[in-house]
C-alpha cells in the first residue's frame, strides 16, 4: 500500500518562472492538505482539498498560488511568477473520509528559487 | 482565526532527562493529533486524542488532552537520543492547524 507520493523531491527555479508540485494521496484518501515549511520553522497550513472541491484556501497567499485536485489524477500546487521567497519545504498529506482522520504525510518537495 | 500556539520552542535535554511540550489553542477542538518530525524527515503521526480529560499512553511518551479541550501535552520520560525531533500538535476545528513544533536534541 504506497503512502503519500509527492515528486519532484528538490525542485530549482529561477525567478518568474513556474512551480508545480503535485501530490498522490494513499489510495481510499480523498482529503489531500498542502503546508509549507520554512527551515527550522513549523507547518503552516496553505489550502485543504478534496476531489475537484476547495473547502478551505485561507492559508494561501491571495496571488501568484493555487491548488486544485482533480477527479483523476493528482493534486496540484501551482507557484507562478516564483521568487526567492518562495523557497521551503512544501508538505502534502491525505487522510480518508471522516473530517479529523490523521494525517499522512508523503516525504515533500523542496523547492530552491535562484 | 483558530490558532495553536506549542512551547517550548526548543528544548535540549540530557538523555534519561524527562521532557514535556504543551500545546494550547484559542477555541475548543475537536480533537488533537501529535506527529514528530525527524530532522530532514516527513511529519509522522503518533496519537489522536478525543474526549475531554483523556489520557494515551505509548512506552514512554504520555499524551494529555485537557478538560476544556483547548490544551494538550506530551510527556517523553528518560528520553533517549532516538527520541530527537520536532514534536508538533495538532488541532482540528474547521480544519487541522498545527503548532510551530518543539524542537528537541538529546545529549548523550
């Protein structure tokens, strides 16, 4: 039973240019969360998703992020414009029916912005 | 908004010290999930806590949820060097917001 599979592991790009970060959750999991993490700092809470809905954004910044999480395939975190900023860790996990399951976390993508 | 505030921020310890992170939130939750971070590592679940004043335990860790459901702690008695991590609580209201986590190192 494969856990979280999130990829690219390291991702690099240059200024203005496009991330995407994408994110398969445990199979039977149709909530799928994304956070980013800072070096040294803790989880902050971006966007929370389940299939093709967004229940709850509040934590994505207004401009330049999104996420979606399609019928088929998996979920996506898209950064346009990146800047140096942008640079952390991004985590995705999933969890299955039943608001308040665990959490399982996939192993993130670390984004470095040049 | 809700917010989960964790302390101690860091906390290093010599091993066979004991060690205690709290957790307190602004509204009343749901419940509270702990998860540990190693260093370079991927959060991993440890516990979930539901009722009001319940208490878990798991070898040495010992995890509180208070009586108002609003604070949590763990406890992790005589810690040993592959207890090192971030420790990080959790909690659900409309949506799971976690704490900024404890970091904790061990001296052997």
């Amino acid at each position: 039973n494969a856990g979280v599979m999130q990829n690219p592991r390291h991702l690099v790009r240059r200024r203005g240019q496009e991330a995407r970060l994408r994110c398969s959750p445990m199979k039977g999991h149709s909530h799928v969360y994304w956070y980013r993490q800072l070096p040294e700092e803790g989880l902050k809470f971006m966007v929370y998703l389940q299939k093709e809905n967004i229940i709850d954004e509040s934590g994505m910044p207004k401009e330049r992020f999104s996420a979606e999480f399609p019928k088929e395939g998996p979920s996506i975190l898209r950064i346009q414009q990146v800047v140096r900023g942008d640079s952390a860790a991004y985590f995705c996990a999933s969890s299955p029916p039943g608001h308040g399951s665990p959490l399982h976390f996939g192993n993130g993508t670390r984004l470095t912005v040049t | 908004g809700q917010q989960v505030m964790q302390i101690p921020q860091y906390q290093h310890v010599q091993e066979g010290e004991d060690f205690t992170t709290y957790c307190n939130s602004s509204t009343t939750l749901s419940n509270i999930q702990w998860y540990k971070q190693r260093p370079g590592g991927h959060p991993v679940f440890l516990i979930q806590l539901v009722k009001s004043g319940e208490v878990k335990k798991q070898k040495r860790l010992t995890f509180q949820f208070g009586e108002a459901k609003k604070n949590s702690s763990l406890h992790i008695t005589a810690t040993q060097t592959t207890d090192v991590g971030t420790y990080f609580c959790a909690g659900l209201n409309n949506d799971m917001r976690f704490g900024a986590g404890t970091r904790l190192t061990v001296k052997p």
